[in-house]
C-alpha cells in the first residue's frame, strides 16, 4: 500500500467512525464486485466468486458458498450469514490483498461443535460456527496478525486470533476480541 493509498483509507476510515457508520462502508462503496477466492484446508475444495458490497450475492453464489463452507465432517449444509462475505470483502480490500482465503471452518454441526470441545476447551458451547455467523481464516498474502488488526478496526463482530494454530477467527456477533 502506497502513501497516498494509506491516507486516503486512514481518512475513510476516521469518517466512518465519526459518521457512527460501519468504518470503511465510504470505502467498499466504490467498488461494485470484488472477487473473492477460497481454498477449504480440510476439504482440497476451492470456491471463487465476485462479491458486491452494494448488492451481496446471488442467490446461485449464496448456495455455493453454503455448499463450499458445509460441516465437511458430517455434510450438512447451512446457510452462511452474507455479512461474513462483507466482512472478508473488506479486510482484503483494506490490506491491498489479491490472495486467497483459506478455510479452517465455516459451519459445524451441533454434533461436531460437541466433538470439538471434547478435544479443546478453546471451541465454545455455543459457537456461531453453529448458526453459519462464523469463520477460521488465513490469508495466503497477508500475515494472521495483521488480519486480526483490521478486523478489530472494522468493529464488525468477534475476532479471535490464534496465533499457535496460525488462524483468525471472525464473527458477526457483538463486536468482542480474545
């Protein structure tokens, strides 16, 4: 990101706060599809679509994200909250990135959300995985701590880092950080 590029979106960014809008909605705004690209790491699977901050998605596209982020233990699918793909849209706007998301997990299961905390004391109860309001992500250009920083200043839902497993998760929840 150049200089002017940096001052131009620290300044969107400033206005959005002090318009008590979400912080880059002047920004994303100008774009009118951005492409996103996903590779599931469990799965081998990869999804790319154009996402329109104006407009959402198709309901062709919605369909095929459900399917990409389905519980791949169990395979069932459900429906993916929209704003995640807002959410996603933004953080790589905002870091200049072009690469490509990689998925840890999108939807779970009641079943595996139940599994998993068997295993860890980290996954939570009642998981937003559970209701498609969350994802695991890395970024293949753009480090997981500086993932975590825009989403935290974009005050959009929870961001959880987790830098020994090398993964940011993100929510559309109140806006909370661990």
């Amino acid at each position: 990101m150049n200089r002017r590029r940096f001052l131009m979106t620290s300044a969107q960014l400033a206005l959005g706060m002090l318009l008590s809008t979400a912080p880059l909605d002047c920004f994303a705004s100008r774009i009118e599809y951005h492409p996103l690209t996903f590779y599931h790491t469990h799965t081998g699977e990869n999804l790319q679509i154009r996402y329109s901050p104006k407009k959402g998605c198709s309901f062709s596209t919605q369909r095929k994200v459900n399917e990409f982020l389905r519980d791949f233990r169990t395979e069932q699918v459900h429906p993916i909250d929209p704003q995640l793909l807002e959410i996603l849209t933004q953080i790589q706007v905002f870091s200049g990135s072009t690469g490509t998301y990689e998925i840890i997990s999108g939807y779970r299961s009641p079943e595996t959300n139940h599994l998993l905390r068997e295993r860890s004391a980290g996954v939570a109860q009642n998981s937003f995985h559970m209701q498609g309001k969350a994802i695991d992500i890395r970024l293949t250009d753009v480090p997981t701590r500086k993932i975590q920083h825009i989403a935290i200043m974009l005050r959009r839902g929870g961001v959880g880092y987790y830098p020994e497993s090398d993964f940011v998760h993100i929510d559309t929840g109140d806006f909370r950080t661990w």
